[in-house]
C-alpha cells in the first residue's frame, strides 16, 4: 500500500485531511473493516475533544435567526436514509447478520461528508423533458454501442430513453469517475453507464442496487472496469418504486445485500 | 392501548438528546428548540475556538443547527451518541469555514504556534468540574507533548496534517503518525470502542 492509507485514521478523525485526501481514505476506508473500524472509534474520540473548549452562549438573534430559518427549510424525509442500506431491514425482518452491525456503525463518523456528497449528487439531477430527450438519447445509444453485447440490453436501454418520463442523472465523483444513471418509471428499467471507476481487486467487485425504504434489492453486479470507456449496464430487475440507485464494493461475485457504504446513492 | 398513567410518567422524565433528535426528525420544532438550548453552548463554544472570528462564528453556528435540522432523520441512535454527531457536523464546518477563509487571506501558519500554546493553556484552565472535560484533561496528558501539539493544531486550530506538518517543520509522515498514535492512546484512555 503506497500510500499507507491506514495511517490516516487519526487526521481523518480530525478532519485534518484535505478534501482529495479524505475522499481517497474514504474509498479505502470502505473496502478495509480494520480501518474503518479505527476510523470511527477515533472520529468518537475526537468528538471529546471538544469539551476541552469554553461552553459559550450564542447572541439570542442567532437562535431567533435559527428558529426562522427552519421554517422554510425542507428535511430530508426518513426514506433518504438510503445511505444506510448496509443495516437496511429487509421485509420488516429483523435477521440481519451480526457483522453488518459492526459495518453500519461506521456511518455516523461519515455521515456529514457522505450526506453533503450524495446530496451535490442528486443535485445534478436533470429531468429529462422533450428538449433534451433526443440528446439524451444520442448520448446513451453512443455509450452503448461501445459494448457490442446483447440486444437484450439495447433493447431494455432504448425503452428507458424513448419514455416519455426517461430521467438521467450524472454524478461526477472527485475522482473523476462518473455514474449516470437513466431512469423511467413507464419503462419500470434503469441504467446505468459508469466512466473511470477504479479497478477492484478480483476479490471484488461493483454491485447495484435498487433502493427503496424497504432495503436494498440486488440489481446485478458491474464487470470490473478495465478500459477508461464508459461501460453501459441495464439493471438486472425492475424499477418497482425503488426511489434510488446505488452502487457499493461487495466481495466477487456479489451479495444479497449491500455490506458496505454504497459509494454513490442516485435518487431516480 | 397505553395506559393513561404510564404516559404521565413517561412525561416527566426529560427527553434524551437522542429522543429529540427523533422528534426533530418528524418536524417538531419545539423538540428543535430544546435541542438547541441544551447544546447551543457547546457547539458555539467549539466553532469560535477554530473559527475565531465571531461573525464568522455566527455563522457557522446557524449552518451547523440548520443541517441539524434537515438531516435529523440521518441520526441513528444505534451507533453513537447524538452530541458526537452534532459535534462532528460542527467541527467539520468550522473547519471548512477555516479552510475557506484562509484562501481569501492567506492565514500566517506561523501565528498557528501561538494559537496553539494559548489554546493549550485554555484546555488546562477551564475544564475545571466538568466530568467529560476533565476526563479530556487527563487523556491529553497521557499523551507526549509532541503528540498534544499536532491533535490540537489539527482539531482546535483546523489544520491539516500537511499544514502541521509545515508548521512544525517535520515530514508530514511523522506527524500522521502522532496523531494517530496520540489518538489510538486517548480512545484507550477515554474508553471509547
């Protein structure tokens, strides 16, 4: 490991990491249950430092302000809790595994930052109306044909786009990476084409997932991309109301549900 | 159906922090009120310490109860504290408050050092009979000296390792490594796993 990004923990903790930085300990973090683990007991520890500072009383206005300002200011409903997925209860059942607690535990340390970055991400959302449909569809049918395979796949793209209520979104990751994904309810598919994602280990491997309040749903997993083209990959299943998309790092070969942070939540 | 004198008693026992954040989540600004009594000098006291400036401060503050607020349904009780994650949404946007004024005005990383040694004397005076604070206390004293001054110029001064690092004229390697071996000490000190 080049960049010994296990040593990070503690200026992770702190936030002592620059914005590339703590992106790239992130998207370690994820795939290493050591680090992430130490990660989150040291972000917990580091929340104590802050009882080394004088408790001080902000002016009244800033709470009259604060009142104010909450009254126009939407929150986010309980079913964007998407990124939550790895301890997501599936059907009302309460049998997940023992291992995916330890996981989940992880997320409070992330969350400021997760949720900032998810949210820029859905942010970038554009509805697809008549203007931009041909567009659109030119550009998913010219990604597409940079994989000659099946027709079945190009036939399931071509009814995403060609409906009425087609949606696309692309999410640029700091990386450099980008997701888009395509979307119709009409259609009841979704797409996905994925630009620059770093290569995994072969004993990993991208995963999708439709996602609803009610969990995760395996969407089918990502050929590991070798080759900077983008790669185009119709979701294996249908839409049926799932309010997102998201893609996480699962062992090769996939899981039944997700067991780490999903690196990018697309809301549809 | 719950028994009437059941819910009299449950209503005066106060909420838990936890509890409020639940309520915040569903809209209740009364619940939100509370909240931000009950922890409004703890994250002011925290911003103004690393962002300093006190408009800026202001500021930080309001940002800081607005994604409070918006984010409440995020907050799982399950897996930590609700002041932890209110102080983590804190202190990460007063550091970027920080970072980000720093662009404009070029921050002196040499002043860095005098932060520090005065903020460090703060640290030792005003923890006086606060249990977490003073349990704070002890937990930095464990540490080395060299080990106390990169966490506090990283967490109360909001620089980064490699601004540390400039500071104190040494590789930024090492001064990962002090942090994160000064960290490690104070969780097992502090008990936090």
């Amino acid at each position: 490991m080049d960049k010994q990004l296990h040593l990070n923990t503690g200026s992770y903790a702190l936030d002592a990491l620059d914005n590339q930085e703590r992106i790239e300990f992130e998207e370690f973090a994820i795939t290493d249950e050591q680090t992430s683990q130490e990660a989150r007991e040291l972000t917990e520890t580091a929340t104590l430092l802050a009882y080394g500072t004088d408790e001080q009383a902000p002016p009244a206005q800033l709470k009259a302000d604060v009142m104010a300002a909450i009254r126009n200011k939407r929150q986010l409903s309980n079913s964007s809790t998407v990124l939550d997925i790895s301890s997501g209860k599936r059907h009302g059942s309460h049998s997940s595994a023992p291992n995916t607690a330890t996981r989940s535990r992880w997320l409070p340390a992330l969350s400021a930052a997760a949720a900032l970055a998810v949210f820029a991400g859905a942010a970038g959302w554009v509805v697809g109306q008549n203007s931009t449909d041909t567009d659109l569809q030119k550009r998913l049918v010219a990604l597409e044909s940079n994989q000659a395979s099946a027709a079945a796949q190009q036939e399931a793209m071509l009814g995403i786009v060609s409906a009425s209520d087609a949606k696309i979104a692309t999410t640029e990751m700091s990386d450099g990476a980008s997701v888009t994904v395509a979307s119709s309810t009409t259609a009841n598919r979704a797409a996905v084409m994925v630009k620059g994602m770093p290569e995994l280990p072969a004993d990993k491997t991208y995963e999708l997932w439709f996602i609803s309040a009610e969990g995760a749903v395996p969407a089918g997993v990502m050929p590991n991309p070798g080759s900077p083209t983008p790669g185009m990959q119709v979701l294996d299943g249908k839409l049926d109301g799932a309010t997102h998309v998201g893609i996480t790092i699962e062992p090769a070969g996939g899981s039944t549900a997700p067991t780490t942070k999903p690196l990018m939540v697309q809301a549809l | 159906m719950r028994v009437p004198w059941l819910r009299s008693v449950e209503a005066l026992a106060p909420p838990s922090q936890e509890e409020l954040i639940r309520l915040v989540a569903s809209g209740d600004e009364a619940a939100f009120e509370i909240l931000y009594d009950e922890v409004a000098p703890r994250v002011f006291g925290l911003v103004r310490r690393v962002v300093r400036d006190p408009a800026q401060s202001q500021e930080v503050t309001q940002e800081v109860f607005l994604d409070i607020w918006e984010q409440a349904s995020r907050f799982d009780p399950d897996k930590g504290k609700a002041m932890s994650w209110i102080l983590v949404i804190a202190h990460r946007k007063a550091v970027d408050k920080v970072r980000a004024s720093q662009a404009s005005t070029d921050r002196d990383l040499r002043q860095g050092i005098k932060e520090f040694q005065e903020s460090y004397e703060d640290v030792a005076d005003t923890v006086e009979g606060k249990f977490e604070a003073e349990r704070v206390k002890q937990a930095l004293k464990s540490l080395t000296p060299a080990q106390q001054e990169a966490i506090s110029l990283a967490y109360y001064g909001g620089y980064t390792h490699q601004e540390v690092a400039e500071l104190l004229k040494v590789p930024v390697g090492t001064i990962k490594t002090r942090i994160r071996d000064g960290m490690i000490r104070m969780r097992d000190r502090l008990g936090v796993a």
